[in-house]
C-alpha cells in the first residue's frame, strides 16, 4: 500500500506542510515518485514520522530529534526536558492559581502579582510600582512587601491622604502627614529589616535595580509626594534610634 502526502498526513495526525518541512530538515526520507510525479511514501516512512512525531510531543526540539531517535537516546538531553516541562508546570499551575484569585476578588486582569485582593485599592502611582518591585525583588521580599501593603491599607489613616497628595500641598500639610507616617514607617523597618539594605533581596544586580526603582518613584509620585515619603523615613529612622537608646 502507497500513500500520498496529504494520506500519511492524516494517518500520522499532522498537515502536509509539517511532513515537506521534516523533508528539508533531513528528518523524513523522500519517498519515490510514481510515473505521475507524485510522491508515494510507504510504512516505513508512517513510522519514522510516528516517532518524530512523538519526539516532538515530548519536547525534544526538532534540531535534536536525530540525538535521541533511532535508540540512541541521549540521557541528559531528556533530562533537560524533563526539567523544563516541570518549569513550565509550575509556571502554569502558578498562573492557574494567579487568574482564580483575580476571578475571586474581582481584580483588574494586570493587577499585579500576589496583589489582587487589594487591587482596587491601590492607586494608579502604587499599582506601578508594585509592577516594578514584582520584577526587581526576589520572592521572600515580594511575600514581605504584599504584608507591608495590607498593613498599611488596614492600618494607616494617611494612606489615601498621601495617594491622593497634590503636587503643590503645602508645608504644613506635608509635615503632618509625615509625621503621621512616621510611626507606621517605623513598625515596617522593626518587623523587615532587609528593608534598611534592600540591595540584599533584590534580583540581578543591586545597583542598577536600585536606580531603577528610583527613577521610577521619581517619575510615578509627585514632588509632594516623594517629599513626604522622604520625611517619614527620616523621622521613622529617629523613632527606632530614640527607642534603641532608651531601651
């Protein structure tokens, strides 16, 4: 029994241009024409396309299938495969777990990771950089900061005050709510103090993520804002001395 191209094909559950493409690589032999010009492939070339076939169902990349077809297995190349399918795994049962709990809390699709119950209440400045942190800080800060930011939601009264600060806020207003911040500042550098050396829970090198994430506060707050934040730090850094030398 001959077939055609488009017959194995079908039989081996692939398209004609998958078959002309193994072709060129050199993976499937030509078959021999009939007096028509046609092609006319038999069993043999059924099977060796099954098996490429099911090389490629596992992974193997179709540059290496001659490696590991024909018995000559290569060992550390399935290896290798095995350990990227079971990345890919963990990758995709994490974005499973990701698009339920934004489904659950009603969250913006690209709120940003780990964030999603309190999505809503973040603004636009916040949901930035929280972005930007997602990318820069490895996952034990990340999990750190997610507590800081509930925290701060829950529990600090100038929070929207501050988020919604205008540019030109005056003095006054800025001191207060700095020194409202202050004490909130203060608690978060007690219970995460990797956050006085930053540089330590950050991914890839500290220096340039450290500006990045500079230039991006700078470009995300207003001058009110940063002034603020800036403020709190220091008084909240006088706070912990204070209570270091008393103690």
């Amino acid at each position: 029994m001959a077939w055609s191209t488009r017959e194995l094909a079908d039989l081996a559950g692939t398209t004609v241009n998958t078959v002309r493409h193994y072709h060129r690589l050199g993976l499937l032999d030509e078959p021999e024409r009939r007096v028509n010009g046609y092609k006319e492939y038999g069993v043999r070339h059924l099977v060796c396309l099954l098996r490429i076939r099911r090389l490629v169902d596992l992974g193997v990349p179709l540059a290496q299938i001659g490696d590991v077809s024909g018995g000559a297995t290569d060992r550390e190349l399935l290896g290798t495969l095995d350990a990227e399918l079971a990345a890919q795994i963990d990758r995709l049962t994490k974005a499973r777990e990701e698009l339920a709990a934004i489904v659950r809390d009603n969250a913006p699709a690209d709120s940003p990771a780990g964030f999603s119950a309190v999505a809503s209440r973040l603004s636009e400045a916040d949901t930035s950089i929280l972005h930007v942190f997602g990318r820069l800080y490895d996952s034990d800060a990340l999990a750190d900061i997610q507590h800081m930011v509930e925290d701060d939601l829950a529990t600090n009264p100038v929070s929207a005050e501050v988020d919604a600060l205008a540019p030109d806020a005056d003095e006054a207003t800025r001191q207060r709510l700095s020194e409202a911040m202050a004490p909130f500042l203060a608690q978060q550098l007690r219970e995460y103090p990797w956050l006085t050396t930053p540089g330590a829970q950050m991914v890839g090198r500290p220096d340039v993520n450290g500006q990045a994430i500079t230039d991006a506060m700078v470009e995300l707050y207003n001058p009110a804002q940063l002034e603020v934040f800036l403020r709190a730090g220091v008084l909240a850094r006088e706070l912990i001395e204070n209570e270091e030398n008393t103690a």
